[in-house]
C-alpha cells in the first residue's frame, strides 16, 4: 500500500514539474495576478491609510461605504415603539380570540341527557 501510495506522489511530482504544467502556473488561464502589482512604499504612510482600499487600480476607493444619512434617535425610538406596538396589538387580538383558553378541556358529554336526574337538576 505505501509502494502504490509513493509511486503516485511522485507522478504527481513529475505531473508538477513537467512544462505544461509550470506554463499553467504562470499565466493563470491568462487572467494575471489577482490584484494588480504594488510599489514598495519609499516614506511613511498616510495616518488614514487603513480607511482606502488600494487594489492597484488608478482608482483606490475607501473601506467604508458611504451610507444615507443616519436616522435620529427620536426617529429610531419611534419605529421602535410603533413596531413593539403593532406586536402587542397582535398578540393581544390572539390572546382575545383564544377559544381554547376559555374552555381548556373538551365538555363531558354524559348519557341521559347529560344526567339530570341523576345530579338533581330536576
């Protein structure tokens, strides 16, 4: 089991060396590196560095998205409470129109006519 499992490690050494192979590598189905080749920084960076995403394009762009303008708090506790509010009122209405809460368990239902002699009813 080793011997087969070493002649097939190095087939695929041979496989890895062959030129075809190493040709393969290098072009990377023609599409080049993944990010475009970075200079090697001669001084400092900048103090927001960090924030710019620099892919190698002509056009770094930032990290961070630009987002719409921010809701308020008052604005935020509003949504808030008229969501939890429009919950309540749901839950409410269930808890109203509960049948089975009313009645937990089913009615008996006794023989000659529900026992009303026998229990003194009549």
């Amino acid at each position: 089991m080793t011997t087969g499992g070493m002649s097939a490690a190095r087939g695929m050494s041979a496989l890895f060396r062959s030129s075809q192979m190493a040709s393969a590598m290098r072009l990377r189905a023609g599409a080049g590196l993944p990010v475009g080749s970075m200079e090697v920084p001669a001084h400092p960076l900048p103090e927001n560095a960090e924030l710019i995403w620099d892919d190698g394009s002509p056009f770094p762009e930032p990290c961070l998205d630009n987002v719409a303008p921010m809701v308020g708090k008052y604005e935020a506790l509003a949504w808030l409470l008229g969501g939890m509010g429009l919950f309540a009122g749901i839950g409410g209405l269930a808890a109203w129109n509960d049948k089975a809460s009313r009645i937990p368990w089913a009615p008996r239902e006794y023989p000659y006519d529900d026992l009303k002699v026998e229990l003194g009813k009549e």
